[in-house]
C-alpha cells in the first residue's frame, strides 16, 4: 500500500493497515482494492482514498461543490475525513496541508517543509527538504519560548506568595486598626462625658454670660479682667521707665566726661554752655526721681493675685454667694486697703 497519513490525533490510520483492500471512511459501503489508494484518482466520495495526492482536492471546503452522483442533495456537503494532505515533515512536525496546497507551483515551508507537497513540480517547481534547518530554528525558539514560560510561571508563584503574604499583612493591619479605632471612640466617649461634666460644673459660677447670672457676678468678671490689663500695662511702663533711666544716666556720664575733660582756654561758647547747664543740673541734685512711690511698691502691685497679696478672687466665685454677699465683701476688702 502507498504511503498513509500519520494519526495526528485522528483516529484514521487502523483504515489503512489492510493489505488487500480499502473501506472508504465515511462511506464504509465502498471498498477499493489496496492498488487504488493514492494512485491520483479521487474513487471514495469523502476522499479518504488519497490522503497522499490532490486527487480529491475539489472536496476541501475551500472548492467549489460539485455534484456527486448517489447524494441524497447533489453536492459534495459531507464532512471530509481527511483534513488535508499530510506532510510527514521529518526532522519537524508533521502536520495536514489544504488540498489548495497541494502542486501549485509554490514550496509551502512554513506548513510542509520537506516539499512533499509539490511532488508534480508543476511549472518545473522542485522543493528542497529543508526541515532539518526549519525544526532546528524552530526547536530553538520553543526552547526559549518554554524556558520563558517557565520563568514567567515561576515569578508569578512568587509574586503570588508576595501578595498572599502582603494580604495577610495589610488584613492584620485593618484589624489592628480597627481595634484602635474601637478603644479611641471609647476614649472619646469618656472625654466627651467629663467635658459635659466639666460644662455643667462651670455653668454654676458667678461670673456667667450676660443672662446667666447677677449683674454684679458681671461686673466682678469684668473687673478682673480689667485688673489684669492695667497690671500688664503697669508692668510695660515700668520696663520703658528703666529703659529711659538707662538712657538719662548714659548721658550724665557724657556731660560728666566733658566737663572734666574740656578745655577752658577754647572760645566755643555751645560747649561752656553745655557745661554751665550740667553743672546746674548737678547742684540741683534733682535726678528726676522726685515720686514717694517706690519699685517695691510698684513691684507688690503687678504681682498675680492671691489669698495673700491683691483681691482674692476666688471667694467672689462661689457658687452660692449672692450679689448682696459680693458687695459687702467687695466694700471690706476696700476699706482694709483704705
């Protein structure tokens, strides 16, 4: 028997082991004699005879139907046993080629490289076998391809094992942090509840906003606070009172220093007349300092209140104490100071 197609996945080969005849494939009520099969000659209506020649190409589904006679339609719509011509391709892959293929004048390589294809060298076309140098290429860029694909699936473990534990870790986190989360808005809670506490507490004082408590609860704040900037102010004016006293004793020594040093002989009548005013200044023994008012005593009057020293304010701001109660205290406090 002449050359039969390799199985290539499909079940066909057992159909040619027979020594003396053929059954067609698709149509198992024709048998051949074994000489009939690829001798040219399309004799099986599905072509199964000649999976080596063109003989049957007019039943690829890229040719035109053609009647057949004994079809139940009158065409050739059946489906094709055979795929193609089968190209063996050794030193390669063997795979099937159309029947649109087979001699037409062109060396398929790309899909039969061993030139099987063009066996009638139609237009004097003969194709070399060149699958020894086509596998070779093509083996080592499978290679390549593989050892690519076996890098890729190994970095893609990895980087699996990097998300998974990355997963892990940012999971960890959010439960970490809604614990935190979860106590904050429990400390919250708390402040918020001694913050209220705190309010309600605050409300009770005496010095309250305007209608919130007694007029003179009022004033007394009032008063307290305008204490307080005359204090500051106090202790303002006594920081530029050093400052120009600095300054007064700077030019003393001046006029000190040019009244002993200058010379008398000179006929510079501005300078004797600084001189004859320092020395009047001198004799006077006025230094500006004429006040009975002492630094101690201003110094006592810019200390911070206390139960010691100034107004005790505290006393006033009892939550119980009444206008009446706080102008009487007012008033004794006045008097002792008078």
């Amino acid at each position: 028997m002449c050359v039969c197609p390799a199985a290539d996945g499909l079940q066909v080969v057992k159909f040619y082991e027979s020594k003396t005849s053929f059954t067609c494939i698709g149509n198992p009520s024709i048998t051949i004699d074994e000489s009939r099969v690829n001798d040219n000659s399309c004799d099986c209506p599905d072509g199964s005879d000649e999976p080596g020649t063109a003989a049957c190409s007019y039943l690829d589904a890229l040719s035109p139907e053609q009647p057949l006679p004994g079809s139940v339609t009158g065409t050739t719509n059946t489906t094709n046993t055979l795929p193609g011509f089968w190209c063996a391709n050794k030193g390669h892959i063997g795979t099937y080629v159309p029947f649109t293929y087979v001699n037409d004048g062109v060396c398929d390589y790309e899909l039969c490289c061993d030139g099987s294809e063009e066996f009638g060298h139609v237009g004097g076309v003969k194709c070399q076998n060149r699958c020894d140098s086509i596998g070779k290429e093509w083996r080592r860029v499978e290679k390549q391809r593989l050892e690519s694909k076996a890098r890729s699936a190994a970095e893609k473990n990895i980087l699996l094992k990097e998300a998974a534990e990355l997963r892990r870790t940012v999971e960890g986190r959010v439960v970490t942090l809604k614990r935190e989360l979860e106590q904050l808005e429990i400390k919250k809670s708390e402040l918020q509840v001694k913050f209220e506490e705190v309010e309600r507490s605050e409300k009770g004082k005496i010095v309250k906003p305007e209608g919130q408590g007694g007029k003179l609860g009022i004033l007394l704040g009032l008063a307290k606070t305008r204490v307080g900037e005359l204090r500051n102010a106090l202790d303002k004016v006594m920081d530029q009172r050093d400052d120009l006293q600095d300054k007064v004793e700077q030019l003393e020594e001046i006029l000190k220093n040019l009244k002993e040093e200058y010379n008398p002989n000179f006929n510079d009548e501005g300078v004797k007349a600084a001189v004859k005013s320092y020395e009047d200044y001198a004799a006077s023994g006025d230094n500006g300092k004429t006040s009975d008012l002492t630094d101690g005593d201003i110094l006592d009057m810019i200390k911070e209140d206390s139960e010691a020293t100034g107004i005790n304010w505290a006393e006033f701001e009892e939550d119980d104490a009444s206008d009446a109660d706080i102008g009487m205290s007012l008033a004794s406090k006045c008097c002792e100071s008078c």
